[in-house]
C-alpha cells in the first residue's frame, strides 16, 4: 500500500535537489529546445539549388521554352551550357553539376508534329537519395511543361496518364514531417537521461544511507523520485510543440488532449527506463553513457524517424519492435499532421501502456535499499 504523505515527501526532496542542480535544469530544459532547433532545421530532405548542366541540340525556341521552365522551378539553377556530348561526363566527374539535361536535335519538330519528345536527364547517382529526388522535379517539371504545350495548341499524348494529389503534407516540405518525428526521439533522450542520475547521485553523494534507514518502500521511492521529472517531461512536451507549430509551421490536426495522454505513458516508461539504468549503474557518468546507447541510437536509427523500417534487414525490423519510439513516432505523426484519433492509434497506445508497466517495473525490481 502507498503512503501518500511519505511519497510526496521524496517527491518534495527531489523536486528541491533538483532545484538546486543547475546543470541537470539546464539539460531538463534547454537541451530539448537546442535539439529540436538544431535538428531540425539540420535534418531536410529538400533539394534546392541543384547544379545544372544543359546540352540544348535542338536550340530552337521550344528548347528553350523548356529550359526556362526548369529555371522558373526554383529548385534548378543552370550553371552551364554544354556543345557536346563527351563534355558531359567531365561536368559530372567534376561535380560541376548534379544532372545534365539533354534536348535532342529533333526535339522541337517532334512536339510540332505530335509525336512523343524525348528529354534525357543525366544524373549523379553517387547520392542516390538525392538522386531520386532530383528525378522527382524533372519528371513533374516536364508533366507540367507537356500540360502548357497542349493548351497552346502542342498535342502531347503521354502513354500513361498521372493526376496525382498529396495529403496531410501538400508541400511535400521534409521539415512537416521531421519535427513530430523529433518529438518521440528527443523526448526518449531526456527522459531517461534526467532520472539515469537520480539513484546513482544517492550513491555517489552518500545520502542512500538515509533513504534506506527511512520506513519508505521502493514503489514510493521511485514513483516519489519520478513525479518531478513528468513534470519536466510534460513541459518539454509542450514547449516542442509550441516550437513546432509557430516557428516550423508545423501543422497540428488532432487532439491536444490524446497526445497528453499518450504523451503520459510513453514518459513514464521512459523515465522507469532512465530509473533502472540508474540503479544499476551506481554511477552517474556510466549511467549517463548506458543512457545515451539504450536511448539514442535505437530512437534515432529503428524508430522509423531516419530510416523507413520497410526497408530495413529483417533481423532490424523484428529488434525495431522493442523500440518504444516506434510507437510514439506514429502517434506523434498521426495526431500532428493526419488528426487522426485513438481509434486508429489504439494499438499504438495498447504499447505505450506496455512500455510505461515495464519502465516501472523494471526501476522498482532494480531498486534496492539495502546497502552493500
């Protein structure tokens, strides 16, 4: 049975230590804002200002037509203009441009006459992510000049014909979809970094002595220890959401309240998380350090955030199950961009509960007052 007067009193001598703890504030506070600015105007998968070469062997006015509309883009700028083809591998080699595009001789009088036109684009590959991006803008760049060309009396029969038409993301703009993807892996950081210390610092400062010749259990100890933080966690939470929303323009379609509420789960399994680190390290710096491993790098590499889990070896698509930001990364997306509600992110939220049982269990199992 809990005795609530003896958990709000460690609460209220952690809440005070914690107060006096400069450097565990800042981090507490300003390390998710420094994160989120940072990484998120960092991490883009925009393409803009693509290097450009053009062999125009037409050089007729639709050519030319057509070059102007890759100009007007805005994503292609043209450094240069190309009379052969054997200068096309020096410009690639060179990395004077990403692509080359080449308008045939015959390019012109084929429009003219009706007949499919043929525009090769030549591109660097080495990146092949930026590659397929860059394809991308060409392939809706010509769709859009084969639409003017019809209507000012061009007649372009395409064999296959595409209208397509973007949700929840119409901008196609990367940073919509990175800062909610953000939220999940730096709220998984923090979290449990700010409690990883918690029970290591009662060793190392010598005070594990005192708590355990105090009558209180371990379930209030680290319930006790842990309400500060999902305090902190639940300002974070909304201070990130604030950022994304005014300065990234990041839109918000769901409900304020199921995101607190599954915000609440996916904190206090990562906190436990932090809290177990902590009593088994002993040690603030290899507490610290077990942290970052166990925390990070999964976040950030198997959540999906990075990298789609489709696409990853099988063997990291089954250990991506056991990351708990898997599930809050589409929680975060769902509720952010989509609106979508908790009948479509129940099992997401069924794992979020899971996770927050097993961060407690974990840190009230590891916990011992016994000194040794």
């Amino acid at each position: 049975m809990i005795n609530t007067t003896r958990l709000f009193a460690i609460t209220r001598k952690e809440a005070i230590q914690l107060r006096r703890d400069t450097k565990s504030l800042v981090l507490a506070f300003l390390l998710p804002i420094v994160l989120l600015l940072l990484l998120g105007y960092a991490i883009t998968w925009d393409v803009e200002d693509i290097r450009t070469a053009v062999l125009d062997e037409d050089n007729s006015f639709r050519s030319r037509e057509l070059i102007q509309a890759f100009r007007s883009a805005g994503y292609f700028r043209i450094e240069s203009l190309l009379a052969s083809p054997a200068e096309i591998a020096a410009a690639l080699e060179r990395r004077d441009a990403e692509i080359v595009l080449v308008i045939p001789a015959d390019f012109s009088a084929d429009l003219d006459a009706g007949r499919p036109a043929m525009l090769q684009a030549i591109l660097d590959g080495s990146d092949a992510n930026t590659a397929s991006i860059i394809l991308g803008y060409v392939q809706a760049i010509v769709a859009t000049y084969a639409v003017e060309a019809r209507a000012g009396g061009v007649e372009i029969r395409p064999l296959i014909g595409v209208e397509s038409r973007v949700w929840y993301n119409e901008e196609l703009k990367s940073r919509i979809m990175i800062v909610p993807g953000l939220i999940p892996v730096i709220m998984m950081i923090i979290a449990a970094m700010l409690t990883s210390l918690t029970i290591a610092r009662e060793w190392e400062r010598g005070t594990m002595e005192q708590l355990a010749s105090t009558p209180v259990s371990r379930v209030e100890v680290v319930l006790g220890k842990l309400l500060p933080y999902l305090a902190i966690g639940f300002i974070d939470l909304i201070v990130a959401t604030a950022i994304g929303i005014l300065l990234f323009k990041v839109p918000f379609r769901g409900s304020p309240v199921l995101l607190l509420a599954m915000s609440f789960f996916f904190l206090v399994g990562a906190l436990g998380l932090g809290m177990y680190i902590s009593a088994v390290a002993r040690s603030q710096l290899l507490a610290t350090q077990m942290a970052l491993v166990i925390t990070f790098l999964p976040a950030y590499l198997l959540s999906g955030f990075m990298f789609s889990i489709d696409v990853m070896p099988r063997a990291l698509r089954l250990i991506s199950y056991l990351v708990p930001a898997r599930y809050f990364l589409v929680v975060t997306r769902g509720i952010f961009l989509k609106g979508v509600g908790v009948e479509v992110l129940f099992l997401q939220g069924l794992f979020m509960v899971l996770f927050s049982i097993a961060g407690l269990t974990l840190a009230i199992r590891a916990f011992k007052k016994e000194l040794r």
